[in-house]
C-alpha cells in the first residue's frame, strides 16, 4: 500500500472557504471517513460574522479523488502541518468529527511541539472515542462494499441516490475504507493531553461514538474539558448542521475567540 508524501500535496488542503465579513478566527474543520470539504457545506448558511470555515480537504476524494489515499496518520498529519501551516495567520481553532476527529488531535499535537508555529486556539473533537478507549465493535474495514455502503446509508453518512452510482461509489468506499481502517485501529496506550482549551462534541443518539465513549476524552485538556451533547446520530454535523454549529460557536464564545456576541442559541 501507499503512503501519503507529506511534503507537497498536488492541490490546496483547504477547499470551500467561507466567511461573513472579516473573520477574527479561523476554524479548521475536518471531516468524517471519506468525507471531504463538502461535508460542511451545510454550515454556511447559519454561519455567524467572524469565523472563516476553512473545511479541509483529504486526499483520495473531492477535489483531490485522483490522489492515493493515505494509509497511515502520521504521514497525513504531518502532510496537514505542512499544507496548513501558511494559513496560521490569524487566530485559530481546529473542529474534527469522527475520523476527522483524530486527524484534528494528530495535528494539534504535532503544531504543539513546535515553537516556530502559533498554538491553537481551541481543539474541538467530535463524535469518536477517545483514543486510549479500544474499538468496542467488530471493526467495518473487512466489510464487503455492499454492507459497507448499507451501513453508512444507516448511520445518515451516504445519501441514498449516491447508491445508484457505482463508479462515484467505488472511489467513495475506497476513501471510507482507508480511513476507517486507520481510525478503528488508532490506539493509544494512555492518554496524551494537549495544551490548548479542549471541547467534546457527541450525538444524543450516535450508536457508533455514543456519549459514554466520548466522555473519556476528558482525559486528553490540560483542563478539565466542556461536552456538548448535539441532537442526532453519528452525523449531526450534516443532519444538524445548526445545531451543531451553534454548540461549536458557542463554545468558542465561551473562550473569548469571539467577542461578546451573543451565542446564536441564546
């Protein structure tokens, strides 16, 4: 199998960026198994001013499906320091849901360690288990196509009319497949914390990262971190794009990232 080249990638990391007005902080958003930057189209529309959505974009898919997928996270992560790091300029947060997840906290703690680079602002880690937790499941990567696709239909991941385009799917179920490989077998010994404001995001009736399996992210803040619970399965992010963004915003509110607007819930 290959690996990514985590030098330079063929096209930009962030596709689909957007904001309302001048932006005070930019938020990194990462997606779930095979999702690219299209997953967080949604949120445009109840996107409040001054937050730049800055979706990330994966090899193997979107803009980039003509690229290998890459098969081990450490070359991803550091392929996404290296496309990443001229964006830093402004204040920033990184937002990663499900595989997304880990993705997002790989990179945190690669940016962490070094000094030449600005901290984040906020790590917000949505809907996966914690890393030290193992799997808790039979894992999905020895799945025929046809089983894989019917569970991610299920769980809200793949529309059903992307169901009658086999070619489209073939490339689809081969990034959610590399990428659930990665994220099922991801395990740390114990938890590694990082140093920058931590938030947990779970789904009230997410059956693959149910709450109780996010919850021992509380080990990963240098505090003690927030949880929001969000309405939905395993992909709010999409099924309930307002809701939750408005937990994600008000969170960084809560920070002080940006200003003392008012939460959108509020």
């Amino acid at each position: 199998m290959s690996t990514l080249d985590p030098v330079t990638p063929a096209a930009p990391w962030i596709a689909g960026r957007y904001a309302v007005g001048p932006p005070r902080l930019r938020l990194f958003c990462l997606p779930p198994a095979g999702g690219g930057a299209s997953t967080f189209n949604a949120w445009r529309p109840h996107l409040p001013p001054g937050i730049e959505l800055a979706p990330v974009e994966l090899p193997g898919r979107g803009s980039r499906i003509g690229e290998p997928v890459p098969y081990a996270l450490g070359p991803l992560a550091d392929g996404l320091l290296d496309g990443v790091r001229g964006e830093l300029d402004l204040p920033y947060a990184l937002f990663g849901h499900s595989f997304g997840a880990v993705v997002a906290y790989e990179l945190t703690r690669r940016i962490e360690r070094r000094d030449d680079l600005p901290a984040p602002a906020a790590l917000l880690v949505s809907a996966h288990r914690a890393p030290h937790v193992p799997l808790g499941r039979e894992p999905l990567t020895g799945s025929d196509d046809r089983r894989l696709a019917a569970w991610l239909h299920g769980h809200g991941g793949l529309p059903g009319e992307l169901l009658e385009h086999p070619g489209f799917l073939s490339h689809l179920l081969r990034a959610v497949r590399a990428d659930l490989e990665l994220a099922e077998s991801y395990l740390l010994p114990e938890p590694a914390p990082v140093r920058c404001p931590l938030v947990v995001l779970a789904g009230a009736d997410d059956d693959v990262a149910a709450p109780s399996a996010v919850e021992p992210w509380a080990g990963y803040g240098a505090a003690p971190p927030r949880m929001r619970v969000v309405p939905g399965g395993h992909s709010y992010p999409r099924t309930h794009p307002e809701a939750t963004l408005n937990a994600v915003t008000g969170e960084l509110r809560r920070l002080g990232l940006l200003g003392a607007e008012r939460d959108r819930q509020g």
